[in-house]
C-alpha cells in the first residue's frame, strides 16, 4: 500500500494486540513505561505532518528507537513505508526485532544496534532517508546533530516537543547547517516541529558526543 497513511482506528487490531503482548517484557523491565498502547499509537500518529498525507515518505529512521517508539507505530501507520530503527542499546534493539516480527512488519522494518553518530557518517546512510522521527532523544542540538545528516535533501525531521523545546528549535539558525523548520503543529497528544534539510551540512557534522556536550551547535 504505497502512499497511504492510515488513522490509528484504521490499524489492524490483532496486530496491535500482538504488539502490545511483545511489548510487555520491555515494559516489566522499565523500557517503556506504562501508557496504554492506543495513546502511544495517537501520539505517534502525531508525528505524521500535513505533507506526508499527501506524499509518505519511502524511507523513515527512528533516532533513539529504543524498543521502537514511534517507529514500529509509523510502521503500521505508513504501510508503504521502510523503516530502520536505531538505537545504541542492544537489548532494547532486541526487543524491538521480537516486536516488528509479532505485529507483521519484519519485512520493512530494520533495526540497527548503533550509536547515531556512527551511523551518520557511512556512506550506506548518510543522507540516506527520506524521514527522521526522534521521540524523547534529547535536546534540540543533540537531535538536530544526530538526525539532520541523516535525512536526504528536502526531507524532514520530525521532533516532538514541549513549549521550552520548541521555542529553543524556533530561535536555533538552522539555516547556518543548510535546515529551516517547515512545519509546527499541535494535537490532543502533544506538539511537533519538522525540520527540512535545505542544503549542505558541514562534513564534520554530527561531531562525538563530548564536543556536542561541551559546545551544543545552539
Ligand atoms: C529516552 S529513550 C527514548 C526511546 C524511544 N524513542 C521512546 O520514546 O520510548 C532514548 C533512547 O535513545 C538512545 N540513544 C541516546 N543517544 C543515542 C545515540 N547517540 N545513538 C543511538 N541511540 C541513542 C538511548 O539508548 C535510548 O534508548
């Protein structure tokens, strides 16, 4: 079904279930949480901005998937789409595999055990990817450096936020690093602000994580 994205009540259930029952070791073992799987769908559904209704992108990464939030849930929202999940924790990646397998997306969804930073300088990924979605993987300049490299030119980053995020994402001068926001919107489920990639990033970008500590790129 290329093209398509679905509301959350068009999901099929029984794979919602069987994603939930996957999940349920992760959520024992504290990487997840507690919010009930139909809230966590709403608000990944949250991340979908008006553009991709009409055109989906073909390739998404989750940065800082963990146990595949919201990642495997865009999986079943954009059924024309190929995700690749990463994150720098094994057992979290592992989890993940075992979930995409229980809810029928294994054949499009890839998980990577890898830092971003690594990740974002091969060249089998580097500007690979038409979307980014980074869930609670940091401050602004810590997702900005991770996931803009990543994103193909005119591709977007899409971050959900809180008011003090938001504001901090909207005074950054992303255009120095060839980015500009393009959209910023809020649901029932939270806010969100995408990123478009405009043009190029300098190569040393994103930098290790000790230089990105010391001196954030805003
Ligand atoms: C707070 S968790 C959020 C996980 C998931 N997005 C969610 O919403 O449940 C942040 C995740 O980002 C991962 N992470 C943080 N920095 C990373 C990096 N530089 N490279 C890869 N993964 C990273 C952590 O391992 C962790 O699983």
């Amino acid at each position: 079904m290329p093209g398509v994205v679905l509301d959350p009540a068009e999901v099929d259930r029984a794979r919602l279930e069987a994603l939930d029952r996957a999940w349920a070791p992760a959520r024992r073992h504290g990487a997840l949480g507690s919010t009930p799987l139909p809230h966590l769908l709403r608000h990944a559904a949250g991340f979908v901005p008006a553009a991709w209704r009409v055109r989906p992108p073909d390739t998404l990464v989750d940065l800082g998937s963990g146990v595949g939030l919201p990642g495997l849930l865009l999986a079943l929202l954009m059924p024309g789409c190929a995700v690749t999940l990463v994150d720098a924790r094994a057992r979290r990646c592992d989890w993940a595999r075992v979930a995409a397998v229980a809810c029928g997306v294994a054949d499009r969804v890839t998980v990577r055990t890898s830092r971003l930073e690594d990740l974002a300088h091969r060249a089998d990924a580097r500007g690979g990817f038409g979307a980014a979605v980074a869930r609670s993987l940091g401050p602004p300049p810590e997702v900005f450096e991770l996931g803009v490299p990543l994103v193909r030119h005119d591709g977007l980053l899409v971050v959900s936020v809180d008011t003090t995020g938001r504001r901090r994402w909207e005074d950054a001068p992303l255009g120095q690093w060839g980015a500009a926001i393009a959209a910023t919107w809020t649901r029932g489920e939270g806010s969100w602000i995408a990123v478009r990639r405009t043009g190029p990033l300098p190569a040393e970008l994103p930098r290790p994580a000790r230089a990105r500590r010391s001196a954030p790129l805003f």
